[in-house]
C-alpha cells in the first residue's frame, strides 16, 4: 500500500468510522456575529468535506462561560440559536460525506488575535488570576468558578453528541484556560487543581475529561488537543 492509498483509506475509532485520514486542524474564523454560526459557516464547513476532508474539528467555540470568549464573532456552543446553528453545521457536513467534531474552548486570560481592549473590558478568568504578560490581574478562580466550568465544557459535549456530531476536541494547548492549568506560571494554585507538580496542575483537564465521559455514550470520542 502506498502513503497516499494509506491517507485515503477509512480510519475506524470505537464506533466511527472517518472516510480517509485527511483531518482540518481548528482555525478560528470569526465569522459568527453574536456567536452565533450562519449558513455561510455551514457552507464553509460542507465544502472542506465535500472536497476530501475526512474529518474536520471546527474552529474553538466557545463553552458557557462568560469569560469563555473575547471576540464576539467566534461561535459559541451555548444556547438554542448558536447550537440550531450548529446543527445545520452537521448535517451539511454529513450530507457531504464528512465527519465533524467542534473545538471546545476557554481562553482563560489569553487575548486572542491581538484585540485587547475587548477583553480588558470583559470580566475574564484563569487559574490564578495571571494575564499572559505575567501580572495578577484578577481573582484567581473560585472552587464555585472551576466547578461551573467542567460542567459547561461537559454540556457542550452532549449538546454536541445530541446534535449528532461525531466527537469533540477540548482545546487544550496554546495558553488558553486548559493549557493554564497545567503551566507553573499561570497555576500557582495552592489547592488541588495547582502545586508544584504537573499531576497537580493536571486535575483540571482530567476532571474537564471525566465529566464529559460521565455525559456522552462509550465510546464517542473526546480528543484532547496539547500544546508545549
Ligand atoms: C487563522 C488560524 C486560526 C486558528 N485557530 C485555531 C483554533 O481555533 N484552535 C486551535 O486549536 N488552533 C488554531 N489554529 C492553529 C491551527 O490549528 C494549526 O495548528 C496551525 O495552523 C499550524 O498548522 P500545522 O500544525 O499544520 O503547522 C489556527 C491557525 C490559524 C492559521
């Protein structure tokens, strides 16, 4: 067999099958006013799978936090209109012979795509409270905030299991809140979520991990994105 019938070739994991090895990375399009994905992000999307792309992760969207998001045209993954939104995604997808899962995401205190005064002006969270250039900007997050946060990034994935995606990506890399927590210099937490070793640092992402496994059927699958 050669490389390319290899790339060409179905992948099965659990109970999905994706038509070939050709998987879309995640970029950030803010495209979706309000949050909200339009029929253009679903064109965009059906295109990518009606060209060969075995299996696309959108784009983050954002988990029901307020401080998920600091540009108001990235997708959310909350609330009836984005995720009727979201659904017409995956069905044009779908229609299109492709495979889909959304990219789950929090930035924690990372400004994206250069537009800071958006997030200065917007309340934002992280382990303890630390902006990327290193000051102490705000309250670390309480038990109460990290708690509510597993359980929005766990909604998202049934949501997007009953929407009939066919797996999620938690964004995990890049200095956003996942990555936060496992990064001495954001997490300098006292408590279990934190402390001098990665295992510490590490419970954040595994308990944002068992929560949506508690949620979603055996077997659908989760991807965790890194980043060094
Ligand atoms: C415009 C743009 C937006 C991106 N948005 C995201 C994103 O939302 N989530 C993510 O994990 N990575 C994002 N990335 C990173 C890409 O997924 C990918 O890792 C990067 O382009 C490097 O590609 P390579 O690994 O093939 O070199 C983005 C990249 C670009 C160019």
């Amino acid at each position: 067999m050669s490389d390319l019938d290899i790339l060409l070739s179905p992948y099965r994991l659990n109970a999905l099958t994706v038509p070939n090895r050709v998987v879309m990375a995640p970029m950030t399009r803010s495209s979706s006013p309000g949050g909200i994905p339009t029929a253009e992000v679903a064109a965009y999307y059906r295109r990518r799978a009606a060209h060969g792309v075995g299996l696309i992760i959108t784009e983050g969207a954002g988990v029901r936090r307020a401080a998920a998001l600091d540009d108001p045209d990235v997708p959310h993954f909350h609330g009836e209109a984005a995720l009727a939104g979201w659904k017409k995604v995956v069905d044009e997808v779908h229609a299109a012979g492709g495979r889909i899962a959304p990219q789950l995401w929090h930035v924690g205190s990372k400004r994206s795509n250069g537009r800071t005064e958006r997030i200065l002006s917007a309340h934002y969270e992280s382990p303890s409270g630390i902006s990327v250039s290193g000051e102490h900007v705000t309250q670390p997050m309480s038990d109460s905030d990290i708690a509510d946060t597993i359980d929005a990034f766990a909604q998202a994935a049934a949501d997007a299991e009953r929407l009939g995606f066919d797996g999620v990506e938690l964004h995990g890399g890049h200095g956003y809140l996942i990555n936060q927590f496992f990064l001495e210099e954001f997490d300098q937490r006292n408590d279990q979520y934190g402390g001098s070793t990665l295992l510490g640092r590490s419970r954040f992402a595994v308990e944002v991990l068992n929560a949506i496994m508690s949620v979603v059927a055996p077997g659908f699958p989760v991807i965790l994105r890194l980043s060094q």
